[in-house]
C-alpha cells in the first residue's frame, strides 16, 4: 500500500510540473447579447485577460490611431525602466514633422518634453508627437516600429503587424491587427498606472496654452468610470476605439472596430461596458485552509511540510454565480526529499458554478534537504544525549 502511495506522489508531483494557473475560462461564442454596428469587437477583463464577449475577434483588420496604444505601452516601458524620463527634452526631427493628419503642427528643431509628447499622443492622437516619442526611443522611426512588432510578438498578438506607429494607412498594405490582439495591448498598457494620467484628460494645452488638447475619447466625459483609452478613423479602418472603464473594482475593455461612423463605435462601446458591467462582478476566493493538510516528505529532514497558500487577485465572475464559489484540493500524500523552496505539491481549483475560475499551486513553503548519514547520525547522537540527561 506504501509503496502504491509513493507511486501516486511521484506521478502527481510529475504533473504538476507543467501547471499553470490560468486565469480566464474559454472564450464565449461568436455571438454578441447587444447589438453594435461594427465588423469586430470584443470585451475583456483586465485583471485577467479574460474575454467575456467576442465577434470576429481574430479578424485582421486596418485599426487606423488605436495603433498607438502599442507605442503608448514602450513609451511608459521606456520611462517606468529609467531609460527616458518626463522631463527629457525630445528635438523634433524634419521626418515627424512632417507627419499628416490628426497633429500639434511640430516645428522640425522644435523642443518638447516627453511628457508633452505623451500627453498630445493619448489626448490628441497626435502622429508627430508619437513619432517624435519613437525615434527618441528607439533612434529613428523605422527602429521604433520593428520594437513594434517584436513587443507585440511577445505579448502572443498573433494577428498583428505594423508598418508605421501612427495608424495612418494611405499607403499601409498591411498595417493590420484583430480586436482581441487590441484589447491584449490594451490591457498591458492598463497595467502601467502612470498611463491614467493621460488618458483620462478631457481638456489639457501645450506650449503654455497656446495649443489646445481635447480628447477624442469623448466617453472620457460622458461615460462613468472611463479610465481610457484610444480612438482611431481612416477610410480603410472606419471608426474603431479600444474603451475602458472601471466600476466598483471591475475594469472592463471594449475593443471596436471597423464602425460606420464615430457615434456608432461610441454606442457599440457602452453598450459592450454596460453589458459587462451589468452581468459580471469581481470576487477574490479565500482558500479553506482546513481543506489542506501537511505533506510527508519522505527521507527528509523534515518529515512533514504544510503547503504555502496561493495569493489570488480578484476575478471576474457572473453576477448570478457569485455566491457558488467551491474548491476543490488536489493534493499529493507525500513527496520524495529533497524538496525546493516553491516546489509544487498540489493545486487548488475555485469554480463558480461549473466554470473554471482559476487553478492555483499550492507550493513548498520551503527546502527540505534530504536526509544524509552525517545528518542521522547527529540526531541520533542528540537524541541519545536527552535520554540520558532525563
């Protein structure tokens, strides 16, 4: 029976090698609870990365000024790693000067901080400025957009390639990118709390007030919670926006694209949000710590381990699973020493309902080193020594 134990401990702590602890359940159908005028859209969760609704969601397409979400994301990377700061003063170049559309009319030799720079980036989706930003960053403009798409491939964006980091597509042949590839950059550039300082900004100016700033986000100021994030209109995209809000401690992304026109996107994105917002909530499951008991460690110096508890991050959850969270431990009987700190002994999987939430490591707290006949022999010696002493 022992010897059947440990061949079940060895088999399991084998397994366990390989899990991970997803945090998002399968996708939903391509089918929305709304209706939107758009060709593509999704609605994801922060936290998580979990998708809560889906059209299209892998469908490349032109995504026209929600591209800068992408150069928003190396530009804070840049900052937060210490390789640039706010206050640097960025020389504008002839090449981002003289970039079209939606700009703040940057004069080549002209000076700005990155701040500035950033700011005219997330509010006015200004191509100059985001460009003046890359080629500081990365050295010229054809530098930033290859760190684009290397940044890009390791966030696992499948569908996605950039030719330029403004969006302008006139002579893209395949700028393109998918919704869900938009809401993955959305979402790692919501993990950078410095960005909320720019694109939640209704009205700002530059150049001391001389040039006026006004959101093209315009559910900035009429959608509550908005925390962001970035619009985007030519001929080959349509309208397209990656929305975000946050309600009650639920931070919920709205990627749309394609629109016919600016108040359908806008419309399509609320009613993505409201959806979410109405149907999920967030909770953060207190694992039972009675459901877990110690671990042997077999021809260990320690005999027994108490695994370490997971920390969980809250979660998504349905509105009408809330209250039917259960656990379920698997759990192995005993381990062969020696053990590492961190080691995997079991996992803990949190259900709402008959939906996955998540599967959680239960982990050594620890090392435990293996038993040695130097190690035997001192404990059998001290041992001695008590008995006599009594």
């Amino acid at each position: 029976m022992k010897l059947i134990r440990r061949l079940l401990a060895g088999l399991l702590s084998a397994a366990l090698c390989a899990v991970c602890v997803p945090t998002a359940t399968a996708a939903p159908p391509e089918t929305l609870p709304v209706e939107i005028e758009a060709k593509s859209a999704v609605l994801m969760e922060v936290g998580t990365g979990q998708v809560l609704l889906q059209m299209n969601a892998r469908e490349r397409l032109y995504p026209a000024s929600v591209t800068k979400i992408l150069p928003m994301l190396l530009t804070v990377e840049a900052i937060e790693a210490g390789q640039i700061a706010l206050d640097d003063l960025v020389t504008v170049s002839a090449e981002a000067a003289g970039k079209g559309g939606s700009q703040i009319w940057l004069k080549e030799g002209e000076q700005m901080t990155v701040h500035d720079l950033l700011k005219a980036t997330a509010v006015y989706s200004a191509n100059d400025a985001c460009t003046a930003l890359g080629e500081y960053i990365a050295g010229s403009d054809a530098a930033f957009v290859q760190r684009l798409n290397e940044r890009a491939a390791q966030l696992g964006m499948q569908d996605t390639h950039f030719e330029n980091c403004t969006g302008l597509d006139d002579s893209a042949q395949d700028h393109k990118t998918s919704a869900l590839d938009v809401a993955i950059m959305s979402r790692t550039l919501l993990q950078h709390e410095m960005i909320l300082d720019y694109t939640t900004i209704w009205m700002d100016s530059l150049r001391d007030g001389a040039t006026a700033l006004v959101n093209t986000n315009k559910l900035v100021r009429f959608y509550a919670g908005t925390t962001g994030l970035k619009t985007g209109t030519t001929a080959k995209a349509g309208c397209c926006i990656s929305a975000s809000a946050m309600r009650d401690g639920l931070h919920l992304i709205a990627v749309v694209m394609g629109s016919p026109n600016s108040a359908a996107r806008f419309d399509a994105a609320k009613a993505l949000l409201n959806w979410g917002f109405a149907n999920y909530t967030t909770v953060t499951p207190q694992i039972d710590r009675s459901l877990i008991p110690a671990v042997g460690v077999l021809g260990g110096v320690t005999d027994r381990i108490l695994p370490q508890l997971p920390e969980i991050a809250p979660l998504p959850v349905e509105k009408s699973q809330s209250g039917k969270l259960t656990q379920t431990v698997d759990l192995a009987v005993d381990v062969h020493a020696p053990v590492e700190a961190g080691q995997v002994l079991g996992t803990v999987t949190v259900r709402a309902g008959e939906t996955v939430l998540g599967v959680y490591k239960l982990t050594a707290p620890a090392a435990v080193e293996a038993l040695s006949f130097g190690f035997v022999l001192h404990r059998l010696a001290r041992r001695l020594m008590q008995l006599r002493g009594s």
